[in-house]
C-alpha cells in the first residue's frame, strides 16, 4: 500500500468523524410543547416576545435572572427564565431564539442562551423629514 | 410630479459606466479567450482584450468616483447614499459608507480585480491571455452584481444608482415626498454606529484584496490545466500566493482584532459563520501555496496542486454566497441581508466549480506520474501532509458553518450547538497541533532525502528545550490536567524553538532567506497567544448578590456578571472596583469605572479606569463597546452587559425632587431600618414634648416619634408626629432634607406595640448602577505579536522569491 492511500484513508475516516459528530452537536428548532414532551433534552425555541405580559429583571436581586413571557412560532406561551442580563433592547427585538431546557413539570422555560434578532439593525426604515 | 434639485445626472453617468463595465469585461475576456488560441489572430485578439480590459477598468474607477460625488455632496435622492450616509456623519467615515453596502463592497472587490489585473497585464508575459481571460470572465461576473436591470422579469443585479422614489414607489404616499422640494428636508438613515470607527475604514480593504488575491493563482491554475502546461504555471503564480496568504491573513486577523476592541463578543474569536467564511479560504490558501512550493522543487502530487488554489478561490464564492444571500439568518449577527440576489451568486458559484471540475476532470488523466513515490523522510511528503490537514481542518469548520445549507437543501431543522466554540475548539485542536510539529520539523527535512541521524541531531536540541521550557510554563499554567493543552503548548514551544534555531544555526542569521522560518514563529506564538488567553481567561465579575443562581440547576450558573451601584466599592478579582458614574458624550454614554488595588497598610491605590460605553441609537439600537486595559502580561477586558436606559432617560424629563412611592415599615421601639442612604432607628415615642411650634386643639391627640437618622458621617434626627384630630388622623411629617428622607407615622397598633412609619426617598436617592462583564486574558500580547511577526516573514518569503526570480529570469 502506498503512503497516499493511507493519507487518503485517514482523510476520509477524519472527514466522516466530522460528518457524525457535527450532526450529534446539534440540536433542534423545536417547540414548547416538544420541550415540555421531553424535559430532558435541550432545544432552540423560536419566537416572540409577548409585550402584553410583564417582563421582571430586578439586577439588584440578581443580576443574571431574567422572567419574560414568550410565544413560539406555533402560538404556545410560556414563561421563560432567562440565567443571564437583561439583553440590551430587548423589548425591541422582532425575533428570539433561546436555547434550554422545560423545567418546573414545563411550565418555565430556562434558557442559558439567547440570541435576538432585531429589525431596526439593517431593515429599511422608512424616511423621515429632517428636524 | 417634478421634482426640484434631485442631481439625476451623476447616477447617469454612473449607470452607465456600470453598463460599461459589464460589456467590457465580457468583451475582454472573449478576446482574451481567443488571444489565448495561439494563432495567426491572437496578436490582434490581445490588442483588443488589452484596449477592452482598461476601458472595463476605466468604467470601474468611474463607478467609484461617481458613487463618492453622490456621498460626499449628500443626494440622498439615491437609495444608497440615504441609506448609508447621513449629514450628521463625520466626513471621515465616507469609506466606511462606501463599503457598508452589498454594491459598495462588490464595488470595491472588482476594483481590487482590476488593480491586479492592470498589473498581471504588465507582469504577466506569455500567460496573459489565459490568465486575463479568466479574470476578465469573474469580473463580467462581478459587474454583473451591479446591473440592477431586469430579464423576464428577473432583477439581475443590485444597482447603487437607484434613485429612492423610483425603486420605492409606496414612499409617495409619506407625505414628505408629496412636496417637490422633498430633498431640502431629507436625511438619510445613517451609517450603523457599531461601524462608525477606524476598523471600519481600513478592515474591509485589506479582506477585499485577500479575496481579489485568491482570483490570481486560481486563474494561472485554470490556465495551466488549459494550456497543458501542468508544472510551468506554479512559479508566476507562487509569489501571488504568498502575497494573498499575507494580505488574506492580515484581513481575517483584522477583524479578530476589530472584534476585540470595538465590539462586546467577550475575545477576538466567535467562530461567527462569517469569520469563518474568510478564515477557511485562508487555510486552504496557506495549504496552496506550499504544495505550490513543493511542486517546484518535486513535480509531483499535480491534482493537489491544482485542486487547493482552485478550492480557495470557490471556498471565497461561497463564502460570498453564505454572507450575502441571507441564508446564513438566525445563525450569524452580522451577515447581509438578502438583497434578492442569492439564485445569481448561487449562478456564479456553480459556474466556477463546474468549470474547474470539468477542466480537472478532462486533464486528469494527462497528468505525468511519478513511478516513484516520494520519501518518507523529505521535505516535501511532510509539506504535503501539513498541507492535508489544513484541508481536512477547513472541511470540518465549512460542514459546521454550512448547517444552514444542509437545512436548506435535505430540509432538516437542525440549530448549532449550544457551545459552538467549544466544538470547534475540540476538532481544531489537534489540527493546530500537528501542523505547528510540522512547521518545527519541516525546514530540518531536505528535499527528496534526509540522513535520519543527521536530522536527529539537528532536532534534539530544539526538542529537548522545548520539552523543558513547556513543562515550566505548564506548571505555571497549571496545565498537568489538561493534557491536550499541554501537547499545544509544546507543538507551539517546539515549532518557536526549532525555527529560530534554523535561522541562527541553519541559515546562520541570514535575515533575507529567513521568510519561512520567521513566519512560521510568528503562527506559533499567534497560537501560543490564543492558547494561553483563551484557556486562562478568567472572569473577574463574579455576581456578589446574595441570591445564589446555583440553586436553580448547575448548568444555569453563567455568574460572569457583576452588579455596580454608583459610589459602592466591590471586589473584583485582584481588584476593587467603583463606579463612579456616567458621563454623556454625543450618542455615545460613558459608564466610568475606577481599578483599585490594596497597599501593604489597607489603603486604596488607583490602577485605573475604564469607561465601557453604550452607544445610543434610536434607529438602530443600543450598542455596547468594551474599554480594555493593556498590560505587558494581561489585558483586562469590560463591558457594560446592562444599564437601565429606559429609566435614565425618563428621569431626565421628569423632576428628580418629587419623592417617590411610599413605603411603610412597622416598628417597635430600637428598630432599625433601611433607606437607600441611611440607617434609620426608632428611638422612643413621646406624648409629651414641647407643642408651642404646633397648633393642636385641647381633644387632639398627638405621639411623637423619635428617629436616629445616620449615614456614614453625620447623624440627623427626625420626628414625625402621629396626630388625630376630630376622629381623623392627621400625620404631621418630617423631613431630613440632606439625605431626601421624608417620614410620616402613620399608625399606631396597641395590641402588638408597633406604629406604622411611612418613608419616602426623593427619586434622586435611587442610586444608578450598570450590570458589567469583566475578564482578565493573560499573555494576548503573544497572539498580537505573532500575528506581526507572520506578516514581516512573509513579506520577506516574497521579495526573496522575487529576487531569485529576478536573477534567474537575467541568467536566462
């Protein structure tokens, strides 16, 4: 056997260990009630914020406690618990994905993560007269 | 309607050079294509592609200058100076504004094509129409991204010469537009504040030359499989190689440093989908150039030779695509939005790889073979493996990136990882740790054959320093533990080690020889930086509330954030900190945070201070940027992750002096309780004090209490009094107007000996306060030293190749 074949075998079996294990360090755009089916697993949960219900950050309590309500893209609403700051802006946001796990017998979500999109970043707005 | 004032000829003008370069590129590369036939007509067909490649180059440069007319003069009746510029901007950010864009930026990537091919033309002797005809054909391709015309109904390209009201025809109906001097009260929407810095101006040229770079040894490895001149194209192609591995890599290591400076990811590294992008292709570049190297000296392995220059230059496309037609989404902060071009970048793409597949594929089968394989112990087999791995490490970080891609095309919904850095750090690891062994063995080997005991002794040295020098920074680190840092640590040590070595003992300091072994110090000390400051960032803020988030799941307890009140010192790592304020400066709001270290006696010394700031934007949103404190050894790294905006700016408008809502506590004789300034005690009640000051009648009744009022210096009294008159409770309160403490008493309750007091703080007394992140990294001075040390060595490796090419060429 030639040295380049054992190069390329080596390559390949490399190439596939990235293949497996990339697709096992995912996780899924889910919903709550597929977080609340499997507790144990951890999700991305796609959503809105709901502006109607109240959002509680009190940083002189603790500063890395958040409680806001949100509805996923499928209309289910739960209370979220967010274990870091308040993000900057974030009544603003258009869209949050946050990454955790249903807890409490699912009734909060607990999110270690979060990421917002917000539009007003590179959406147009629309002109406005100059003051 | 008619308009008044609109400047409608310079956008003109400009579209038609726009068109202009479109056609001359495509002109230019169908002559360049026919010049490369070789046959009675090329000299003529090369006259022509010249005279169509400078005109194409002509229009480009007028597209420039009439897009900077349009910015620097503010018409916004154009979409993109509205939509990137504004008057209040500084002027010195026009460039910024001028790459903020999809248009600009294509626009500055097809000038950087035009720069190098004007110079290929000159340098490029006998390979000039192969090459130019490629590049003539990526321009066409390029300048098409600017078109803005449609086909069936089909918008090919995005034009910067749109004019607001025509690409928007529903603004009509605002009603600034219904008047005809709209423009005297238009402005524009502005630059991105997160943009509005120095970074900005120089980052995006220097990656853009990267990427326009890549296009040059892609075109002379097209030209090679064209012509059949499998080996002859490497070595004008090589010094441009080395040349876009330096630029590319300054670029890339450009925005880790812009990152680190300016924006609040907490290092210089996300592993963001976009660094990505452009990091991959200069891995796969780095890889090309030295099988490129390995070729001229052992003309074999051809189809790697062709096949990495040809990759970085696709790995650039679809870089391009991944960023610019939105498919990158949720996935990455800062990826362009969809400007409806994705089906043409996607066009392009596939262009170019069924273009190079089939060139590979028609003269695979041509490419001379060796019989003899090349030597286990030669330089160039070990080129060649290093060059493997960092195929094999792009393959890995380009799977994960693509994710979005994957879900596209087998509709699959997967999301990345919830520790993606940690991912890619794990799979990166033993790449960088097997190709920083090669870069120290590598130069030790000879071509064709090495004496084993030769090399051996020649490496012992380096090794056994290396070995030693790890094992003490090891047990300083406390690395025992961790073994796979330790084994980067002596791959990083050792390729450090043994490339001096090899410069002093090989090359006996001969500098000018020295490009390949100072950049390879460089890489090493870059990784020894990232190493270090990585594994040993540390986290100072610590969340020193009591309410512990531990109790709530270990996985939750991201306790990296520290709470600030204004005036209060805490402890922060080797620190005590204080904030000492806020201060307004333009948009920008400055959080002033003062370092204090202990002296031997308990007293305080100041370090220094650091203002994070928070960028306000209306528009666009709040941005925080960090401030960092440099040291020789450490950096110490802040940002501001909340501050109550909304409130501040609510407080400005109302009075600070009203007091706020009332809170009661219930009290006993010697209780004590706390305002937000004081310590308040009861001291005793008392009917009988003296009335004359007050107006009661004979039936009132009327109980006095006395409160101790003390802050940290002075102490106050306060005596509010409980008084009821005709059957109605009638509180007289007091104040304590130095702290803004007002007490009424409300209420007395005989059953269980306790009285109501009432207390209100003006609104002044709630003290502000930011949320802040904190982080030492130790030793990232190394990474940004050797980040300069690989771009000096590389310099060098070109002008040295350029000097024997020089020599050669005379010799000739």
């Amino acid at each position: 056997m030639k040295k380049t074949h054992i190069i390329l075998i080596v390559i390949i079996a490399v190439a596939i260990g990235a293949i497996l294990t990339t697709l096992n360090n995912t996780s899924t755009y889910a919903s709550f009630q597929e977080a609340k089916d499997s507790p144990d697993n951890e999700f991305h949960i796609v959503g809105k914020l709901d502006k109607e219900k109240e959002t509680i950050y009190d940083p002189k309590v603790n500063a890395n406690l958040f409680t806001f309500y949100m509805r996923d893209n499928k209309g289910t609403e739960s209370k979220v618990v967010l274990h870091k700051n308040k993000p900057q802006d974030f009544e603003r946001s258009e869209q949050i994905v946050l990454i955790g796990k249903m807890q409490m017998n699912g009734n909060e979500f607990h999110a270690s993560e979060i990421l917002m999109k917000c539009p007003s970043k590179y959406n147009d707005g629309k002109p406005q007269e100059d003051k | 309607m008619e308009y008044v004032g609109e400047h409608l000829g310079v956008g003109k003008v400009g579209n038609l050079f726009v068109i202009f370069s479109f056609v001359f590129a495509l002109l230019a590369s169908i002559s360049y294509f026919f010049a490369a036939k070789e046959n009675d007509e090329s000299a003529s067909w090369k006259k022509i592609a010249r005279i169509t490649f400078r005109l194409h180059g002509i229009s480009v440069i007028g597209i420039v200058v009439s897009l900077f007319i349009m910015l620097q003069n503010h018409y916004f009746e154009y979409e993109y100076v509205w939509h990137h510029s504004n008057k209040a901007m500084p002027m010195r950010y026009i460039l910024s504004c001028f790459w903020e864009g999809q248009e600009g930026s294509f626009l500055l990537w097809t000038f950087w094509h035009v720069i190098l091919g004007l110079i290929l033309q000159r340098t490029s002797k006998n390979w000039e129409a192969p090459v130019m005809a490629t590049i003539s054909l990526v321009q066409a391709f390029l300048a098409s991204m600017l078109l803005g015309v449609f086909v069936f109904e089909h918008r090919i390209g995005s034009n910067p010469f749109t004019v607001l009201l025509r690409e928007h025809p529903d603004f009509s109906n605002i009603p600034l537009f219904g008047k005809p001097d709209y423009l005297e009260k238009l402005d524009g929407r502005g630059l991105n504040p997160l943009l509005q810095n120095y970074w900005m101006t120089i980052h995006p040229p220097t990656l853009f030359l990267g990427f326009a770079s890549t296009v040059v040894p892609f075109a002379y490895a097209i030209a090679g499989l064209w012509k059949k001149r499998y080996s002859e194209w490497v070595r004008p192609a090589l010094p441009w190689a080395f040349f876009g591995v330096m630029i590319l890599g300054t670029g890339v290591l450009m925005g880790g440093a812009w990152a680190y400076e300016a924006l609040s990811f907490g290092g210089f590294w996300a592993w963001d989908p976009v660094e990505n992008a452009s990091l991959v292709p200069w891995l796969t570049f780095v890889g090309a150039a030295h099988v490129m190297l390995i070729n001229r000296n052992s003309p074999q392995s051809l189809f790697i030779t062709f096949l990495l220059p040809i990759l970085t230059f696709l790995l650039i496309l679809y870089a391009t695509f991944l960023t610019r037609s939105g498919i990158l989404g949720e996935s990455s902060v800062h990826a362009f939005t969809d400007l409806g071009m994705s089906g043409q970048l996607l066009i392009y793409l596939l262009f170019f790889v069924f273009l190079a597949i089939v060139l590979i594929a028609i003269n695979m089968k041509n490419f001379p073979r060796n019989k003899e394989e090349e030597g286990l112990w030669s330089r160039e087999f070990w080129m060649f493996v290093g060059s493997i791995v960092l195929l094999v490490s792009s393959f890995q970080i380009t799977f994960y990136t693509s994710m979005p891609v994957w879900n596209k095309l087998f509709d699959l919904h997967r999301a990345p990882a919830k520790d993606v850095v940690a991912f890619y750090n794990t799979w990166q690891l033993p790449f960088a740790v097997i190709t920083l062994l090669l870069i120290a063995v590598g130069q030790f080997f000879k071509y064709k054959h090495t004496d084993l005991n030769v090399f051996i002794k020649k490496m012992s040295y380096s090794f056994i320093a290396s070995l030693i020098f790890t094992a003490f920074i090891s047990y300083s680190l406390n690395y025992f533990n961790k073994p796979f840092y330790a084994l980067l640590l002596f791959a990083a040590v050792f390729a450090t080690i043994a490339n001096a070595d090899y410069i002093l003992r090989v090359l006996k300091g001969n500098v000018k020889k020295a490009g390949a072994s100072i950049s390879h110090i460089g890489f090493a000390l870059m990784m020894l930086g990232v190493l270090i400051s990585t594994s040993k960032k540390d986290f100072i803020s610590q969340n020193t509330s009591g309410k512990s988030v531990e109790s709530l799941g270990k996985e939750f307890s991201n306790n990296d954030n520290i709470l600030l009140t204004v005036g209060d010192t805490l402890t922060m790592g080797k620190y005590l900190v204080t904030y000492t304020g806020k201060r307004y400066e333009g948009i920008n709001i400055y959080f002033d945070v003062d370092y204090f270290t202990k002296n031997n006696d308990g007293t305080l010394k100041k370090e220094f201070s650091l203002s994070p700031l928070v960028q306000t934007n209306p528009r666009m949103g709040n941005i925080a940027e960090p401030d960092t404190r440099h040291y020789l050894t450490f950096d110490v790294y802040t940002h501001v992750t909340y501050a109550d905006l909304e409130s501040l700016q609510a407080k400005k408008k109302e009075s600070l002096d009203e007091y706020d809502k009332a809170k009661n506590f219930p009290m006993k004789t010697g209780d004590t309780i706390f305002s937000s300034n004081a310590i308040i005690i009861l001291d005793s009640l008392s009917t009988k004090f003296n009335k004359t000051n007050y107006h009661f009648s004979k039936d009132d009744i009327a109980v006095m209490a006395y409160l101790r009022v003390l802050d940290i210096t002075k102490k106050y009294t306060a005596t509010p009094i409980f008084v009821i008159h005709n059957n109605n409770i009638q509180p007289l309160s007091s104040k304590v107007d130095p702290l803004g403490l007002q007490f009424s008493f409300w209420k007395i309750d005989p059953q269980n000996g306790k009285i109501e007091i009432s207390l209100q703080e003006k609104k002044e007394n709630t003290r502000d306060f930011i949320v802040m992140q904190a982080m030492i990294f130790p030793y990232i001075n190394v990474l940004w030293i050797g980040c300069i040390i690989m771009i000096i060595g590389t310099i060098l490796a070109i002008m040295e190749r350029l000097r024997t090419m020089k020599i050669n060429e005379k010799n000739k």
